[in-house]
C-alpha cells in the first residue's frame, strides 16, 4: 500500500537514480531556517577532517605513494560504515524521520564508472583535495585551493555538458 509520499518514478528521477546512490523525492515544504542544521553538519563535518588530517596534503601524497595507512583506514571505515548503514535501511525498511520511504535504486555496473574513477583518483592525487575536503582545505585557509574548487565546478559543469555522449 502506497502512502500519500509515494509515487511513481518520473523520467527525470530516473535519470538522477543513475548519478547518485540515493534520491528521495519528498513533498514536505521547510521553513528555510531549516537549512542552518545542516550548515552545522557540515562545519562539525569540516572540524573533523581537519582533526583527522584528512584534508592534508602530505596525507593525501602518503596515501598515493603506499607510505602511510593512515588515510587507507579512514577510507576503509567510511565504506564499512556506509555498507552497514545501507544494509540496515534495507533490511528494516527505515524511512526518514518525517515517515517518507527512502529508496535506493539498484546500480547496474558500466565503463563509465571505471572512467570516471581513475579520472577523479589523477585529479586528487595531482591536487591533494576531493570534494568534501575541498571545502575543509579552503575553509582552513588555503587559498591555493580555490583553484582546485574552481577545476572541479568546471569539471563538473563539462560533464553535465557532455553527459549524453559518455558510456553510461
């Protein structure tokens, strides 16, 4: 039984299914002052990885010349963490706290993936930042990294551009 939240995929769903893990399409309406939560994640987000060191330089290069674990443990914890995390919303069909199902599509495997990957690791490595510590690096005073921001706004508008075109 459906509930009023509940309908069918739509064309444009669909597509974005194939870009991210989850999207969940939701009909609640917050006030904007709703949003500040989430500006709070992400600053207690950024004090974390500056903490950890996740945004450094140095750690990134270590990781890229197999000299240090280091970063290889923090990424190995996150995927633990997100397998475990996805594995319990499925098995108790979890919604989110406003009773909305949360729904993520199955993921067929392609070259694109392959691609894009060994793109994305050349760009961290050249650059010592990927999206997350990106915003942690310039938050913590390293100008140098806009550029490294800039690329990957760039970056990420040529793919939109060309999207069509690339193996999916």
């Amino acid at each position: 039984m459906k509930n009023e939240f509940q309908q069918a995929p739509t064309a444009d769903l669909q597509q974005r299914e194939l870009d991210s893990i989850c999207v969940n399409e939701s009909e609640l309406v917050h006030p904007w002052w709703h949003n500040f939560k989430y500006s709070a994640w992400g600053i207690l987000f950024g004090i974390v990885f500056v903490k950890a060191e996740i945004i450094s330089w140095f750690r990134i290069q270590e990781m890229f010349r197999f000299e240090s674990f280091h970063m290889y443990g923090v990424i190995g914890t996150a995927v633990i963490v997100g397998l475990i995390s996805v594995l319990l919303i499925k098995r108790t069909k979890a919604r989110t706290i406003h009773g909305e199902e949360i729904h993520i599509p199955k993921k067929e495997f392609n070259k694109g993936q392959v691609i894009g990957g060994l793109l994305f690791g050349l760009g961290w490595a050249i650059t010592g930042a990927c999206p997350g510590p990106l915003f942690a690096q310039m938050g913590s005073g390293f100008s140098v990294v806009i550029v490294t921001f800039l690329s990957a706004v760039a970056g990420t508008w040529v793919y939109g551009l060309l999207r069509e075109k690339l193996p999916h």
